[in-house]
C-alpha cells in the first residue's frame, strides 16, 4: 500500500512539475507583399505578465522594419508564445530590403 501512495506522490509532483514548465509557441503568417524577399530581417518583441501587463513593449512592424534596416517589406510574421498564461510573449518578423 505505501509503494502505491508513493508511487502517486511521485505521479503527482511529475504532473505539475510538466504543467508548470510547459509552453506553447505558435509563428503565423499575417501580411506579404509583390516586393521580393529579401535578405533583411527585423525582430521586434513585447513581453506582458499575467497575461495583461505589458511594460514599455513595443511589438510593431514599424518598429521590427526600423530594427532590421528594412525600407521595403517583403512578409510580417507574429510569434506569440504562452507560459500558462504567467508569461505571454509577442514578436514581429519582418522580411525585406
């Protein structure tokens, strides 16, 4: 009976550990252009807490073309990743010349 509600205890602490260290990240596609694809590549990233919080976070397209010297954009891809909704993170992808 104690190698069962051992065996449990551990099952246990394994499931939340996993459920607290787990996360979900997902890039899709917003917007492309007849412009050709370029060389360039500019990131621009936002961090928020509790899923509300966002401090001084600056996500944009323009900001993500101003980062990687693009004047022309080719495509803009959004990465939005999710830790159990403690930490949430946003990052444009801008590709261009």
């Amino acid at each position: 009976m104690k190698k069962i509600q051992t065996g449990l205890k551990m099952f246990t602490v394994a499931a939340i550990s996993a459920a607290l260290l787990s996360s979900c990240s997902i890039t899709m596609p917003v917007n492309a252009t007849s412009n050709p694809m370029g060389s360039k590549v500019g990131r621009a990233k936002a961090t928020g807490y509790l899923g509300v919080l966002f401090f001084n976070a600056d996500a944009s397209i323009r900001t993500a073309a101003k980062n990687g010297g693009i004047s022309k954009i080719s495509s803009v891809d959004i990465k939005s990743s999710n830790i159990l909704n403690l930490i949430v993170s946003y990052e444009t992808i801008v590709t261009g010349e």
